[in-house]
C-alpha cells in the first residue's frame, strides 16, 4: 500500500500554541500533514518551545523591525514561501493581515476563531458573550479574507455557557474544543475532500451552503 501523500503546512502563532500542539499530536496520530515551519512575530512566544520539541523548523520575524505593516507582510510573504506551503495555518497569530497578503495565499490560508462567526469578530469573544448573556458560544475555522474574520466558515463547534461561567472558564471550554475542529478542517484538506474554487468551498464534492455545525458533546468529526 502507498503511503498517503503528506500536506504540507506553515503555522502561524504570536503565543502559547496550544492548537499548533493540537495539530503536532494529531499528526503523530495519523494526520497527513508535514508541519515545515512555525513562525511567530514574538521571539517570547511558547509556541515556538512547542515546535521545538517536536522538531520542526522555527522562524521568528519581529514586526518591531519593519516601517509599516505592508513591508513586515511582505517580508513574511517570502518567508514563508520558502517552505512551500499547501496550506498556512494561523493558529493565534495576533496580527491583522494586508490584502497583498491575503491575496498571495487565497484558498489556503485558514484561521481559528473563538466564537460563532458572524457573531463576535476580534478580541474579547468570551466576555462579549457573558455580557450579551448568550447560553451558546463556540469556535469557527473559516477560510480567510481580506475581511478580518469574514471569510467563510466551513466548521464551528457549538459550546454552552454555563451557570457560574466567568471569561476564564468559558475560554477553556472553548479551547478544548478548538483543538478538535481544527485539526478536522486539516484533515479534510490534506485527503482532498476540502476544496475551495470559485463556486465555493466544497466537501466530499457538494458545496457548503454553510458551516458545518457540531456539538459539544459530539466524539468525533467524520
């Protein structure tokens, strides 16, 4: 039997890493990709001990050391070309992305969100959800635009809020949950059953009319 073609990856992150420590343990548990290079625009970042650990290749490019936001993306627009990504991953990179570069990656560029797109774009998801007093939060993994949180979703878990519930608490709930959709969404784009085109996004060859919604309390994503 031939061996499954790994997808190449790039990840992004500005912090922890706890989902790039999410797609480093699903890959050691058979998901197809090969993680070529984590890059952080903070050399204090965890997520670079992360992949450290896991020896994968990592990159610091600070955004201190570039005049304005458009020449830091285009350096890291080179960066991370050569690696030869079929798919960037950002995985808590907490910087807001230039159109140019967007545009460089379209179609394979995905992103995490901690809350139930459209609702809640940027910062601060968890305590905006306590404070509109919602009993249903959740996490998105959507395709990115130059829209900033806009792009489509194709995978949200839904998450309840509970009684007692303060913005720590909520966070963590998420978070576990983010550490399965993620991986998910990878997973079908690395075994092909994920396609974007101009029509859309398709999967297993129908296109999404919307986002896959799971549950909380759902075991696993087919």
């Amino acid at each position: 039997m031939t061996e499954q073609r790994k997808l190449p990856i790039v990840v992004l992150l500005s912090g922890s890493g706890s989902n790039l420590q999410a797609i480093i343990d699903s890959a050691a548990g058979g998901l197809p990709v090969e993680i070529r290079g984590v890059v952080s625009n903070r050399a204090d970042a965890f997520g670079l001990e992360r992949a450290r650990q896991a020896a994968i290749p990592t990159r610091v490019l600070d955004h201190t050391g570039y005049p304005d936001r458009a020449a830091y993306d285009r350096a890291l627009m080179g960066l991370i070309d050569e690696y030869q990504p079929a798919l960037v991953i950002l995985a808590g990179f907490m910087r807001i992305l230039t159109p140019d570069f967007v545009k460089h990656f379209q179609g394979r560029l995905l992103n995490i969100h901690p809350s139930l797109l459209p609702k809640y774009r940027g910062l601060h998801t968890h305590q905006r959800a306590l404070e509109a007093g919602d009993r249903v939060h959740g996490a998105s993994v959507h395709l990115v635009t130059e829209e900033l949180d806009g792009g489509p979703v194709i995978l949200q878990v839904r998450v309840p809020v509970e009684a007692g519930d303060d913005e720590a608490t909520l966070a963590a709930r998420v978070l576990t949950q983010e550490h399965r959709i993620y991986p998910a969404v990878i997973r079908w784009f690395a075994e092909g059953r994920l396609r974007v085109n101009q029509g859309g996004i398709e999967l297993d060859g129908e296109t999404l009319q919307g986002p896959i919604v799971m549950e909380f309390n759902q075991v696993t994503v087919g």
